[in-house]
C-alpha cells in the first residue's frame, strides 16, 4: 500500500488542471496546460508526433526548464511522424525504440 503522495502517483497515476478550481475544462488553455505537463514528470516522451502537435510544445517547454526529451517516431513517411523527427533533428532528443529505453533514460535521470 502507498505510504507518500508519491508512491501514490506512481502506483495509481495523477491527472493534471492547468485551469483554476471550478473552471471548466474547455481546450483555450492548451499552452499552459503543455508547460505545466512538461514541469511535472523528469521527462517527456513523445510519441509519432504531427508537425502541429501539442506534445511538440510540451517537448520544448521540458527543454526550457532542463528536462530530458524522448522521442519514439513512427516510419520517415507518416505524417504522424513529422513531429518526432523534427526533434531529433533538432538535436538535444534522445531516439527511444520502445518501453524499455524511456525507463533506462528516466531512471538514469532521477538516479
């Protein structure tokens, strides 16, 4: 059984407002909502990202503030993966295959 908020948080998970208590949840605050997700966790995966994807924002805002950026892309010809290799591109962006390397990264990280 949990003992610590977090233990809890990784046992059960958390959700995240970037809304103030008792707003609605309408999509006008998707900037804030991405920097805020990128502050929370030691890092970021993003996975087959479009060029216009709000993960790509939450990657950049994880940059900012010095958290480590992971990228999973689907095949160079999707569109759906445009995102992704634009970030690795970009350099700063470690190329993850699968589970496994987003747990090495991460637990390197915290370590």
């Amino acid at each position: 059984m949990p003992t610590t908020v977090f233990e809890r948080v990784i046992t059960d998970g958390a959700a995240g407002f970037a809304g103030s208590a008792g707003a609605a949840p309408i999509n006008v605050r998707p900037l804030r909502r991405n920097v805020l997700m990128a502050a929370l966790p030691i890092g970021v995966a993003v996975v087959e990202a479009a060029a216009r994807s709000s993960a790509l924002s939450s990657a950049r805002a994880a940059q900012a503030i010095g958290r480590p950026v992971l990228a999973l892309p689907g095949p160079v010809t999707s569109a759906c993966s445009v995102g992704c290799h634009g970030l690795l591109a970009s350099g700063g962006v470690r190329l993850v295959t699968g589970a496994s390397d987003v747990l090495s990264a991460l637990t390197a990280r915290s370590a």
